[in-house]
C-alpha cells in the first residue's frame, strides 16, 4: 500500500511537470507565431513552422512517446493555436493497471490589429545586417525592427547600444546582451520578401542645371551650389553638392541623383515637402555632414508617394559619396566605417548630420547600406520613417526614431509597411 502511495505521487508530480513544461511550450509557440503574424507580409505556412520549432525547442519530444501537434492559422491570419497530445508513461501505474496517461494542452494567440515593419534589412547572409556600436540607439515602439539575415550575427547590438521596437526580429541569430534589445530578438524567424519590389522607378529625363546665381562663380557645370537658392525637381547627373553656408529650398517633386551623389556638408541646410530622391549609378548616394540640416517630407500623390528615397535595385562597383569631401580640411569628415560582412555591392547613405530631425517617409534602398553616425537624435520630428534597406549600421551616438504616428500625416506609408499597432491576447 505505502509502495503504491509513493510511487503515484511519484508519477503525478511528473505528469504535472510534464504538463507545465508542454503548456509553456505551446504558450511560447504561439505567442512567436503571432508576433510574426502581425507582419503585412507574414505567411500561414512560415507561422505553422515557427510553432513547431518553438516547441520542440522549448518541450523536447520523447522517443518512447512522442507527442502529436496541430497547428491551426486563421484564414485572416488573425490568429493561430496548437493543440500538444502527449502520451506518457507511468512509472507506478502499470501497479494498479493504469501504464499510460494522455496529457493533452492547447493554447490560442488572437492578434488585436497589424503589426506592421518599420525597419527591414534584406541582406540575405551577413553578419551585421542590422548593427549598433557604442551609444547608438534605435526606437520604434510602435512598430517592428526585422533582419533577414541568416547569420548567427545577423543583428549585433554592441556596448551600450539599445534598441527599442514593439517587435525585434532575426532570421539568423542576434549578437550582444539581451540587455542592448528591448525585448530580446525572436531568432530563426522566417526572411520575408521585399515589400516595395513591385514600386516602379521614376522616369529619369535629360540632365538639369542648377540656376546661376547658387553659385558664387556663376559655374553651373559641376552642381555645386554654395549660395542661398531654390531648386527645381529634375535629373542632377553627376549629383548635386550643397556646401557652405548655402540654405537650400527644393520644390515639390522628384530629384533624380544620376551617376552622382547627393551631398549637403559644411553649414548648409536642405528643406523640401512633397519631395523625392532617386539615385542611379555606381557614384550614387549621400552625405549629410554633421552641422547641416535637414528637413524632408515625402511626396503625398503620385508614382513616389510615400517614398522619401528610392534607388536603383542593381548596382556593381559603388563609390562611397564620402571620398568626394574627404580632403576637406576646413570640414573634415572621417572615412565610413565599413560593414562587418557584406553579401553584395552597396551604395552608401550616409547620415552624420546633428540636425536631420525631419524625414519624414520611407527610405526604400534595396541595394544601400544607411549609415548613421551622428551624436543627436535622427527623424525624431517625422511623423513616421520607415527604412527598407540592404544594410542598417549606427556608431557613435545617434538615437535614429523611427515614429508611427501615421494618422498625423497626409503623407501615404507605403503598402507592406507602416501602419496600425497589434496586441496579443493568449487563451489556454
């Protein structure tokens, strides 16, 4: 009799911890899937198998009694369950003709609204993807940061770097403390397409000239502007360089950077609404220097709406912007640090400016790295930024926000991206 007694409160303990163990599990399950869930771009069939795999992570299946799992994605994909059927064995029961119990959990994730991206890096391979060092800081807490990478590192998030996002995450792996991600990174998460691959470039017509008088020597060759002026939409070959003390007005529309960068250094300032960059060729990209600044605001109509900035998808041998004005030595800007791993060539969009505190729209740069190294905080006064790059690197001490307030704009937030916040509601 005293056998008996020990040897079923042997057991019952061990099916309650079972048990526990398998409800954490499909709690965890879905709780991953549904996260994911909140994504425009998420899939059924990727979500199932974030399921699965969190489970069997989290409640390792026994050989001599392996469990059964159904998983279930509303058609809407508002929400997704998993029922975890385990038969387990006794150790005492066979004593009293029970040798088996069935333990069975269930758990359902239901998604309150969309989650949708605000950041996206789509390099496919390499460490870094998504990188932080220092005292950089990223904060987008209404929206989700997210890697394709597959690399171990594909986020890294070093010293006292900190991101903030409703949602972080990995297809690869993430490299840092815990303590630099808030909340940690969801890893092995599923790439996702690009969102914008269907956006169509715009037209690039016959090169524009800047006016005479935004040159101090009437030189118009070279579209160097370093007087006050107001400038035309058009296409720019060979880039448009504003410099010195020069405040720069652009009208409404697109700005073509055709073979050239687009640079604004020394003191000079830079301000346009219903604006829009494309950039073109291999000398292609940007440098906003550290005393300028900056304020941009996306088109709100037309083939550009809601893109800040948009570049050719190919590009084979980039020239970094940067070497254009390295040799200043009234205005010295240090070289780009360069990426830890790169899977494809790169142009560079480099933001060093302390006062680009408005830009407002979506940076879709599909073959561009964004490299943002300033001290002071980054589209901060923007209504919403959304950044779908190749790359992502922040150094020293910018704190780039990346705002969803997209009800206070007119400004159109791209299909894929953007938009509304979602909660999780788990029931068991």
């Amino acid at each position: 009799m005293l056998l008996g007694l020990t040897g079923g409160g042997v057991d019952y303990a061990r099916l309650a911890a079972r048990r526990s163990q398998l409800q954490n599990a499909a709690d965890a399950g879905v709780l991953a899937a549904g996260n994911y869930l909140k994504l425009a771009v998420s899939t059924s069939t990727a979500a199932k198998s974030i399921v699965v795999d969190t489970i069997q992570a989290q409640a390792v299946p026994r050989q001599e009694s392996p469990y059964a799992l159904r998983v279930d994605v509303a058609d809407d994909k508002t929400s997704v369950a998993v029922t975890v059927d385990e038969t387990v064995k006794l150790a005492f029961g066979g004593f009293v003709g029970v040798p088996t119990v069935k333990v069975a959990v269930r758990s359902k994730a239901s998604v309150v609204g969309k989650m949708r991206l605000c950041l996206l890096t789509l390099d496919p391979l390499a460490a870094g993807a998504f990188e932080l060092e220092k005292s950089a800081e990223v904060t987008a807490l209404d929206c989700s940061l997210y890697s394709n990478s597959l690399s171990p590192r594909g986020m890294v998030g070093m010293d006292s770097a900190y991101a903030r996002a409703q949602t972080i995450c990995s297809s690869g792996g993430f490299d840092g403390a815990r303590a630099n991600f808030a909340p940690p990174p969801q890893t092995g998460c599923p790439p996702i397409q690009d969102p914008l691959k269907d956006r169509a470039p715009p037209l690039i017509g016959a090169c524009s000239s800047i006016p005479s008088s935004a040159n101090s020597n009437r030189d118009t060759s070279g579209n160097l502007v370093d007087q006050s002026a107001t400038l035309d939409p058009g296409t720019y070959c060979g880039g448009l360089h504003i410099t010195k003390n020069a405040s720069v007005t652009l009208r409404a529309g697109t700005y073509v950077m055709k073979d050239g960068p687009l640079i604004v250094d020394k003191n000079a300032a830079m301000a346009g609404t219903d604006v829009a960059f494309y950039f073109t060729g291999d000398r292609a990209g940007l440098v906003f220097d550290k005393k300028t600044t900056v304020s941009l605001s996306a088109p709100t109509t037309g083939p550009m709406a809601g893109l800040l900035m948009m570049e050719d998808r190919t590009v084979s041998d980039p020239v970094d912007p940067t070497t254009a004005v390295l040799g200043d030595v009234l205005s010295p800007i240090a070289p780009t640090p360069p990426p830890l791993a790169a899977t494809k060539p790169m142009r560079t969009y480099r933001i060093i400016s302390d006062n680009a505190r408005t830009m407002l729209g979506t940076l879709y740069l599909p073959a561009g790295r964004v490299v943002i190294d300033a001290s002071k905080p980054v589209s901060d006064q923007s209504a919403y930024t959304v950044i779908v790059a190749q790359q992502v690197n922040l150094y020293q001490g910018p704190n780039l926000y990346l705002n969803a307030n997209y009800d206070s704009t007119s400004v159109p937030v791209p299909k894929g991206v953007g938009p509304l916040s979602g909660k999780l509601l788990l029931s068991q």
